[in-house]
C-alpha cells in the first residue's frame, strides 16, 4: 500500500469525520477503512492531535522543525568543540 503524508490540517478534518462517524455508531474499524487508514493510525493521530484546532497543529508542527534545526546546530557545535578541544591537547 502506498505511504501519503498528511498534513495537519488534513489529519484534523480527518479525526472531526471520524468523530461523526463514532457519533453515528460506526466501529474504529469501519472509520479508520473509510479513512482509509489503518487502525493504528487513527489512534496516534488521535493521541497527537486529539483537541487541537487546525491552526495549532501547524504551530506544533513549526516547532518541531524549529526543534529539529536547533538540536543540529547544538550537535554542530558542540563537535567543533571537540574537535578544538583534541587540537589544543595534540591528539591528532
């Protein structure tokens, strides 16, 4: 089967359909197939992005790649240190 990436906002439409279907009396089985995603999808996205609004799922997502590029440039640095640290003490 083929792998789609969904954004956000799509995941958030997404769970509000399902909720109306859960309303209506469907099983998380039946939501998750007209979703077309597996069961196991439907209860991370659930986890994730349970309460929230569209706009504060794309803010959470922002962050996490602000997050991502921060961590990098942590990493970066802090192997230049070492890598100055083992100059300094001439063991190259």
């Amino acid at each position: 089967m083929k792998r789609k990436k969904h954004r956000p906002e799509q995941i958030i439409k997404k769970l509000r359909e399902a909720d109306a279907m859960l309303s209506a009396g469907k099983t998380i089985g039946q939501v998750a197939q007209a979703l077309e995603i597996s069961e196991q999808t439907f209860h991370r996205w659930r986890n994730k992005y349970g309460g929230m609004k569209a706009e504060e799922a794309k803010r959470l997502t922002e962050l996490e790649e602000e997050n991502k590029r921060l961590k990098k440039l942590l990493a970066e640095a802090q192997l230049d240190k070492e890598i100055l640290k083992e100059a300094l003490e001439g063991n190259y």
